[in-house]
C-alpha cells in the first residue's frame, strides 16, 4: 500500500540506508488518514532543532514522496532524488493533528518525561506537554533549575479544561486550543513561566538495530559481518561481548563447545525472531555455521537491571521510578502473555537497561510456547527457586500465571535496591516456606498498593493471579489509581 504527502524542500530528507525494514502492509490505517500523514522526524542528537518534515504553507518549498506503510516503519522515497528512507511509525502523524506538534508527547508518564527531559539530549527551557494523568486534561513538563543553583530539575504545571471546553493554567487567561495556549506562553515575558517553554524536549532517535532487516529475510549472517569486542557479561552457557555489526553496536552471546546443542541455542534465537516490542530485546542476527555459535541482540547501554539497581552511582530511586519501570517489564510480559509465551526465568538479572530508564525483557534462554494450559519440562531440570512459581517446583508445570509469580519477586527486586528474595534463607527453606503459605514481607521503601499488588502475583492458585494485561494496565494508571499527592 502506498500513499504521497509533502515535504519542505528547506529540510531534505537525508538518505538513512542504515535504517532499512523489511515491509508489511499495515491494515489499520484508514484510507484518509494515509492521504493526510504527516512525517515528524527527529534530527542528529544534540541538533539546535527536531529536523521535522511539515507542511509548510509556502506551496512552491514542498515536494511530494511516497511511502510504504509498515507496521513499524514508513519507507519514504523523494521523487526528485536518489534517496529514501525508512521512518519509525512514531514519527508520523496526521497534518493539523496535536499529534503532529513537537511539544506534544501524548500519553508519556511523569516519570519517563522526567528522564527525558533531563537526558544529554536537553538543555534549559526544553518542554513538552502531556496527557494528565486522570486522563481527562494535560500537563506541562520543562526543564528548569533549583533556586539558586544550576541544578536541573524538571517543574510540572497541570492545565485545566473549564466547563466550556477553554484551557488555562490557574489564574490566567483562558485559550480556545491548547496549540494557541502553548504559543502564547513561549512568547518571553507574557507569563512566569516563559522562561521554562523556550523549545520543544527532543526526541531520541529510534534504535536502529531494530531497522536493520536480515539479509533475504534469514537471521544467519557471515560471521566476518560481526566484529566482537570487549566482554561484558557471563551467562550460563557463555560470554556476552559487545561488538558491531554493519557498523551499529550490538551484543553478541557466545556459546561455550559442549555445553549445548546447536539445536537447544536455536531454540532462543528462533523465539526472539518473532518477538518485536519496544519492552522486549530485539534479536539481531545468528552464526551457527561453526562453533562457538553466536547470537547477536540489540545492545542497551546500562547492562541488566539487577546491576543497575545495585549501582549506587545512579543514586536512589523513589516510589515513581520503580513504578515506571515495573511497568516497561509488565508491558513487555503482557506481550509474551499474547503470543502465548512463557519466559520462565523473569528476573531483574535478565531485564536490559537502556536511557532514561528504558527496559526490555530479555534472555529467552528458557522461554517456550504455550500450546496447551501448561508446559512440564523433563524430570530434574533446574530451577531459579527464588523466582520460581510452586506449582512449577512442585510439580515441574509451567504456565503464563508462573510468569507473573516471578514478576512479582522481580517487583520486590526493584523496590529493595536488588537485594536477594528471601534474605537469609537456603533454597530449601525457601521452598517449605512458601509451601506453608507465607510470602515476603513488604520492604520499608515499598508504596502499600505496589505491596499488595506483589501479593495478588504470589497467589497460591495460578487461575487467581492477575493476568499480565491487568498489571500492566494497573502500573500505567498507578498516579491516578493511588492517588498520590508527587505526581502532577
């Protein structure tokens, strides 16, 4: 399917060969909304401006180009030149939409705006607007300082709806639309915060490990395509290295001879190339024509989130920060959950850790699909007993609801600073005292609906258990759902 906007010729679309997809039609999209698609693309990181593609009224500046439509990326061609591009669907939106605005970041928790805005990529005065947490209104974010000092911080300003549909924030003056209200309060010196609404908060680039498409639609790559580099990580059949491949830094898993079969480190490979979710790790490529085979992931800079938690050179995270990224790992997980995917070994060990607190599920190194109500594995196989639901020890029967057992030792993980579940206890203490019904007990630092929440995941029945999708949809609305008094 293919569909033709316009371009400002003031701002060519730069040829990204690097950021090829392999193309799927997209069945969602109305005819309409494909006549009138607008691309927003940011630009190079730390760039004075986002680089976007807009309609422009001046009608003589605008070419038109095609594009493909993708479930994730538009590949867009300039009908004057060589060059094409592929464009994350993220970036696209409907001309005059809110959507199309570059202050406007949607549906984006306090927290991760937070990250953003305090991330490399901005400076004093960046800002952006969001969905208000209750769903019904918006919120400002910006970048800023603490009195008196050069100290960022981020200030948040809740605007309100009146009864006529008029937007304001507190006592000043009313706007027909939020775009007029934005552009009246970045005009320096008409209100107090001016000053704080200098540019919109840029946008990080997408990944563009995620674009690179497998040559021919095969994962097996030539193993002199990949260079390995230094090694960051042990597992239990091998090395974790970081290296390159087509010149993106990526992370390559090794496997030591003789401690699994080619077929059993497939079985991996063969489950993550089908998984694609922005919470879950993106496989990259396979060699297995010799040994030591090797499977090349997406590389998150901030290594697996157990580490991070432990790192005290990232400093505390408060009640906010461990919602947001619980919630990432659920999301995730609620993905598996419709795939019909258990992971069977979800823990804070096997979680990555990219900027501004971004997280993805990863190692399926145990993961299987679900074709039936449950999986039994072989007789005297190992398990993770910390993390590991009873039916499962007991009876050597996994299920998804196993998966959200784990989840739940995991949030304990997150909220401790990732200490050890069960403190103090050998595996077969841990063991008899679950079996006698006890549970852990909630961790000073822990919000009592995040506790409780804990507890509905280590229910002894699996059929009791929430699903993935309800945890998930709990973690998005936790400000609204608790009611907290930090979030604005």
């Amino acid at each position: 399917m293919t569909t033709t906007t316009e371009i400002n010729n003031n701002n060519p679309i730069r040829s990204l060969w690097a950021l090829g997809a392999t193309m799927r039609p997209k069945d969602n999209l109305e005819e309409e909304e494909e006549e009138e698609a607008l691309q927003k693309w940011t630009g190079q990181r730390g760039s004075n401006n986002n680089n976007k593609i807009n309609n422009n009224k001046n009608k003589e500046n605008k070419k038109s180009f095609s594009m493909d439509i993708d479930d994730n990326w538009w590949l867009a061609r300039h009908p004057d030149t060589t060059h094409q591009a592929y464009i994350p669907v993220t970036f696209i939106a409907a001309y005059s939409s809110l959507e199309s605005q570059d202050w406007f970041f949607g549906d984006m928790p306090r927290i991760q705006a937070e990250q953003l805005l305090l991330s490399d990529l901005n400076e004093f005065g960046a800002f952006l607007v969001r969905l208000h947490h209750s769903g019904t209104s918006y919120a400002i974010s910006s970048r800023g300082t603490f009195p008196n000092s050069h100290i960022p911080r981020v200030k948040h300003f809740h605007i309100s709806i009146s009864p006529g549909g008029m937007y304001y924030l507190g006592g000043d003056r009313a706007f027909h639309t939020l775009n007029d209200m934005i552009d009246h309060l970045s005009i320096p010196g008409t209100s107090e915060i001016s000053i704080l609404l200098q540019r919109p908060c840029r946008r990080p680039l997408p990944s563009t490990v995620t674009a690179l498409p497998p040559p021919e639609d095969k994962f097996e790559v030539d193993r002199d395509a990949i260079v390995l580099g230094a090694n960051i990580g042990k597992g239990s059949f091998g090395d974790v290295h970081i290296g390159t491949l087509k010149d993106v830094k990526v992370a390559i898993k090794t496997l030591r001879s003789g401690t699994m079969s080619k077929t059993q480190f497939l079985e991996e490979a063969q489950i993550m190339k089908n998984l694609i979710h922005p919470n879950i790790v993106t496989l990259q490529a396979v060699c297995t024509l010799r040994e030591p085979f090797l499977i090349v992931i997406e590389y998150m800079p901030d290594g697996a989130l157990l580490d991070y938690l432990r790192d005290e050179n990232h400093g505390q995270l408060e009640v906010p920060h461990h919602v947001y990224i619980v919630s990432q790992v659920a999301a995730g997980m609620a993905y598996l959950e419709e795939m019909r995917l258990m992971h069977r070994d979800l823990a804070a060990r096997n979680v990555l850790m990219g900027p501004s607190l971004q997280c993805k599920v990863a190692d399926f190194g145990l993961a299987r699909i679900c074709d039936n109500e449950y999986y039994v594995v072989k007789e005297g196989a190992k398990f993770p007993v910390r993390w590991t639901a009873p039916e499962a020890i007991t009876h050597q029967k996994f299920t998804i609801k196993s998966d959200v057992w784990s989840f739940g030792i995991l949030v304990y993980e997150v909220v401790s600073g990732g200490a050890i579940p069960y403190p103090g206890m050998e595996n077969k203490e841990v063991m008899e005292f679950v079996a006698a019904g006890h549970r852990i007990s909630q961790p000073s630092r822990c919000d009592q609906p995040l506790y409780e929440m804990m507890l509905q995941c280590w229910e002894e029945s699996p059929h009791i258990r929430p699903t993935f999708v309800s945890l998930q949809d709990f973690l998005r609305n936790y400000e609204a759902q608790i009611g907290s008094s930090y979030y604005a």
